[in-house]
C-alpha cells in the first residue's frame, strides 16, 4: 500500500521536470497574487492541492471570477470562468517561455488583463520567464507521482490542522518555494529586525509554528517534511522530535520522505513528526497552549 500511496519521488530523477514545473506553476501563483485582494501572510497567492492537481481557487475579476487548474492526470492546465468559458493548455516537453506566452494569450482571448513580474521568485536561476528556453521538461510519471504524495501530505497536514483552534493557515502550496505548508500562530507579535525584506516581514509577522513536505532542491536534494518555529526560541535544536532530527544546514527539523515510505504507518510518522515538533518549540516559546489546541474530532490517520 505505501508504495501506491507514497510512491518513490528521488529528486535527482526529476529534478529537470522539477524545475520546469516550478516555473510554471510560479506564473500562475503570480496570476492570483496580482489579481487578488491581499490577505495576510502572503495566503492570498497560494496554490491548494485538488484531486486532480492544484489550482487556484476563485480570483475575482471585475465582473465574475475565474480559476486556473493544473491537471497532472490528463496533463493539462484548464482556465475556467464564472461566464462558463473554458480553455486548456497541454502540458508536455515545452520550454517556460512557450508555456507563458500561450498562457498569457489564453487570459487575454478570455478578456483577463494581468502584468505579472517575470523575474522567477526563490529560484536560483533568474531569467525571465519569457525568455527561458533552459527549462523544457515534463515526465509525465514523475508528475502524478508528485501529486500522489501531495494528496497524501494534503491529508494529513489537514488532519494535524484539526487539534488547533488558535488562528491557523490553510493547508497550502507555495510556488515561490514549491512546498506545502500549514502553520499555527501563538497570537503574539514577533519581533523583526529592521532590515528584513517585505516578503519575510509580512510572512513572519506573528509568532508561526510551521510544518509541510517539499520534493527537493539543490541546496537538500532530497524529498521531506519539514517543521521550524519562527522566531526559533533558544534550544529549540534539542527538541525531542520523534521521528526525524534537526537539521543543521537548514536549521529546521527534517522527516526524510524515504523514512515516512518505509513506516508501518506512514500518516502516523508524518504526525508524530508534525506534532512533536510544534510542542517542543511551543513549549519552550512558552505558547498558551490550553487557549489553541483541542483533542482532534478527525478519523484515524492510520
């Protein structure tokens, strides 16, 4: 079962599909992010996984709304909108800039006017995306396995967010770091110094516990779910988290996504790592923690 479930996703083996998609689905993450009336934390520009990829949800236009969904089982990207009109756009072996210029000619054949910035986000290449012929790959196994295990981290991510009722994230993809995500917050304001960037100031402005799975990128090339408390308090790098370890490099804590595949129960691994690693920062930040956590109503994860 785990190997249907939580099938193989070595970075290395993908890393060019990676890429590509990455840029792809930035474009699209930039479309809602423009478009879209700003909500706190930057939760306005995310993606959210769907049963058969991950979409946009609704953005509004001035008169109606639409929403962009990225079909990794028929490989496809649909527009759709409140007006009924629908278009699609092939996912296959196709450069970025080929992608965006017909993405770009599909919202404007649908009467949607956007401008977003070309410049990649969080990715260590910074050609434009109109102008980037480097990134051109699409495996189409390697993509729906991708979106099995984000159905799978989707899941149990939305059954840990179940045993919070303090103010919590929805269970959500980011395109510029290409991760899913939840987090809870203390309710508290965390202190930033003065020269942190727009981007981070806003992300971090309260107290945040935060954990989530992403595929791999050069700097950890590796699939993981991962957990960090920002800001970090002191000792936090001896919590006891069980399974997984801190992670010294990326000054988080690690569950290898080989790790969570080989569990007698993969959703109780992920869990586990999730919850032990939001108590040992919670404990020593000091949260008022009988004011946001309840015994979680959900099902078994097992």
């Amino acid at each position: 079962m785990n190997s249907i479930d939580w099938p193989a996703l070595p970075f290395p083996e993908w890393e060019s599909t990676c890429d590509t998609l990455h840029m792809w689905s930035q474009i699209v993450g930039k479309t809602r992010m423009a478009l879209s009336p700003p909500v706190n934390h930057w939760w306005h520009v995310t993606l959210y996984v769907t049963p058969v990829g991950l979409a946009t949800s609704a953005i509004p236009l001035p008169h109606g709304s639409f929403d962009a969904e990225f079909d990794f089982l028929r490989h496809r990207l649909v527009v759709r909108t409140s007006e009924g009109e629908e278009r699609a756009i092939a996912l296959y072996p196709r450069t970025v800039a080929d992608f965006y210029r017909e993405y770009m000619d599909v919202l404007r054949d649908l009467d949607i006017e956007v401008s977003i910035d070309l410049t990649p986000a969080e990715f260590d290449d910074p050609t434009p995306y109109d102008q980037d012929r480097k990134h051109a790959s699409y495996d189409r196994a390697a993509v729906v396995r991708f979106h099995r295990v984000l159905t799978g981290a989707n899941r149990v991510l939305r059954e840990f967010r179940g045993g919070f009722i303090g103010k919590c994230s929805p269970v959500h993809f980011f395109w510029g770091s290409f991760d899913l995500a939840v987090s809870r917050f203390s309710g508290r304001r965390a202190q930033l110094a003065e020269s942190t960037d727009h981007m981070t100031r806003e992300a971090y402005s309260r107290e945040v516990s935060s954990c989530g799975f992403w595929p791999g990128d050069r700097r950890y090339p590796q699939p993981a779910f991962y957990a960090y408390h920002s800001p970090a308090p002191a000792g936090l790098e001896n919590g006891a988290v069980r399974p997984g370890a801190w992670n010294a490099q990326l000054r988080e804590f690690i569950l290898g996504y080989d790790e969570v595949r080989s569990a007698a129960s993969p959703e109780q691994a992920i869990l586990d790592f999730c919850q032990s690693a939001y108590e040992a920062g919670a404990k020593l930040a000091g949260w008022e923690r009988e004011l946001l956590e309840c015994p979680r109503r959900a099902r078994s994860a097992g």
